[in-house]
C-alpha cells in the first residue's frame, strides 16, 4: 500500500521488482537441510491486459519478457520458452 505506481508501465515494472528484491533469497543467506544454498531462482510478474509475462533468473537480472500475442494463439500444444540464465548486459560505450 506503500509503493508508488503511475501509468508507466516500465516505471511500474521496476518498482514492482524492486519490492519483490527486498525479500529475495541471496546465496549463502540460509541453507536447506541438505547443506544447499536457497536462492529466489526467479521473480516474474505478468500484465494480463496485454498478455506479457516478465521475468528475472537469479543469473539475470535484466527483465525478460514473453508477448503471447506475438506468436501463435491457436496452437495444439503448450508453446515453451527457454529461461535467459546469462548476464545480460547493455554496453553504452561499444
């Protein structure tokens, strides 16, 4: 109730982030009963009123998204997307 929203969406979708990031899962902050690091693998959200998913892996951090109006509606099976697990980083220099 705190967070601030306009109708930016990608202003919204940083802060959305954001408060998701304050109770993320780092490595090496707790351990599962098998001596395994817990992480938050991935944090996403979606606008259902234009039918994008977004998504972040604990290996990316940029937003990735997925448009479901941009490919097929009408097929026969469950149409997957392989999760961007590599650092994307934008180079402002190059």
């Amino acid at each position: 109730m705190n967070a601030v929203f306009d109708d930016n969406e990608n202003a919204n979708l940083s802060q959305f982030f954001h408060i998701l990031d304050s109770v993320a899962m780092v490595r090496g902050s707790a351990l599962t009963k098998e001596g395994k690091n817990d992480i938050t693998s991935y944090a996403c959200c979606m606008n259902a009123d234009k039918g994008i998913y977004y998504y972040k892996t604990y290996e990316n951090n940029q937003l990735t998204a997925v448009d479901r109006h941009r490919g097929n509606l009408n097929l026969d099976k469950l149409a997957t997307f392989e999760l961007v697990r590599t650092q994307q980083i934008n180079y402002v220099n190059i």
